[in-house]
C-alpha cells in the first residue's frame, strides 16, 4: 500500500499528532498498530540531532491510533513547504549551527557551543543578525588597479535584499553542454534569507498506512489534529 492512497485530512492549524480512525477497533489492537508506526517512522524520519524522531510517540485508544509528533517542523517535513522569504526575521538576532568539519569555527570562537549530529557531522553555533528592510550600510573597497579606495553604499543583509551570486556555470572548457560559462546557476535564489523549500516526506503517512496494512486494516483517511479533537476520536 503506497503512502499516498491513504488521503489526509487536516482538521487543526497546528495539528500535533497524525490519526486513523477505525470504527469498532478494540483499544489493545490499536495499541500495537501505533507502536509500529511510530517504529518506521522514527527510521524513515529526517534526522539533524535525532530528537524529532525521539518525540514522536504513540496514542490509540479505542477506534482510532496514530502517532504524536509534538514539534511543528515535524509537520512542515512531512508535508513540504514551498519556498518563501523569511520576512518575519527582521531586526533580529538568529542562532544558526553551521558545519565545521575543519574546526575553523571553534578556534575563531573557542567559548561557541557545539554538537554533533546524528550523521556524525560537527556543528557550531554562531549567530547573525537580520537588519530590517531598506538598510543600507557604507563599505570601502581598494581598487587592484591603482589602489585607491572608494566607499560605496550596499544593502544591509534584510529578508529578501539582494544577495550574492553564490553559483554560476563553470568556464570553458568545463561549462555543462547547453549552458553558458559564468551564467548564474539554476538554483541560485538571489535574495537573502530564503528558506529553500522542503519537499513532503510523509514518512508518519508512510508508517501509517504500511503498520494499518500489517494489520490487515485499510483506513480511507488520516487526520492531521490536535489535543483539542481526542475525545472526538
């Protein structure tokens, strides 16, 4: 049974917690089918630190089971979201772990927090600020040519000011076939803080659908909620 055959339903705007609901389902059964859900979706989830998959837990009860996953970001892996400008980012400060398989970030900042993830990979914590929309700031740059020195006004590093071309196609003789050397690269969003994108997952659909299937039950929906709608379950 495909993941997506098992269609869902949001009925919270935060939902916490992704539910089947089989009439006439005795709680004991649905004890174990959410247990194995929760067990393939915590292999098949998205892993940085582990402690997403770590949260995720099972609920049942009689006619229904699930999984709770707790974190928002769980939700935004599992269904995707499009890309989008960090505009609410403004004026702030922003902590960010950055990889640092060279240790460069740690001798610059010996007192920076560190962790590693569930990969094995080495991250430091580091910080910067987003300014608010419209600053500029003044930089001096040297010419190579004759040295002399020029001040120029730039935009400041605001949610979706211009940024820095950070790919483009490789010169000739390397350039791919059908591109153009120094052409900027697909992909290349041009503006600061822009948030990528996440492609849906559906793992917790996936781990549903999969555990149901095991147990010889074929629910027609999943419903994305909150704590608010158990006892309607």
């Amino acid at each position: 049974m495909a993941p997506t055959e098992t269609a869902e339903l949001r009925i919270s705007n935060n939902p916490d917690r992704l539910i089947a609901i089989v009439p006439g389902l005795k709680a004991p059964r649905a004890r174990v089918i959410a247990n194995e859900a929760v067990r393939l979706a915590r292999r098949s989830a998205p892993k940085l630190t582990g402690d997403g998959a770590r949260r995720m837990q099972p609920i049942y009860g009689k006619g229904y089971y699930g999984i709770y996953f707790g974190y928002s970001y769980m939700w935004f892996q599992e269904q995707g979201i499009r890309p989008f400008t960090m505009s609410n980012l403004a004026g702030k400060t922003i902590p960010m772990w950055i990889d640092d398989p060279t240790g460069q970030e740690r001798v610059k900042n010996p007192k920076a927090k560190t962790r590693v993830t569930a990969s094995g990979k080495v991250q430091v914590l580091i910080f910067r600020k987003a300014a608010q929309k419209g600053q500029y700031k003044t930089v001096r740059r040297r010419s190579k040519v004759s040295g002399e020195v020029t001040e120029t006004r730039v935009p400041m590093s605001w949610p979706g000011a211009p940024g820095r071309i950070g790919v483009r196609e490789a010169a000739l003789p390397r350039t791919r076939p059908g591109k153009v050397a120094g052409q900027i690269a697909r992909g290349n969003v041009g503006v600061r803080w822009r948030h990528p994108g996440l492609g849906a997952r559906l793992f917790m659909n996936h781990a549903l659908t999969i555990a149901s299937g095991n147990a010889g039950l074929t629910p027609t929906r999943l419903y994305a909620a909150d704590a608010r709608w158990r006892a309607k379950f």
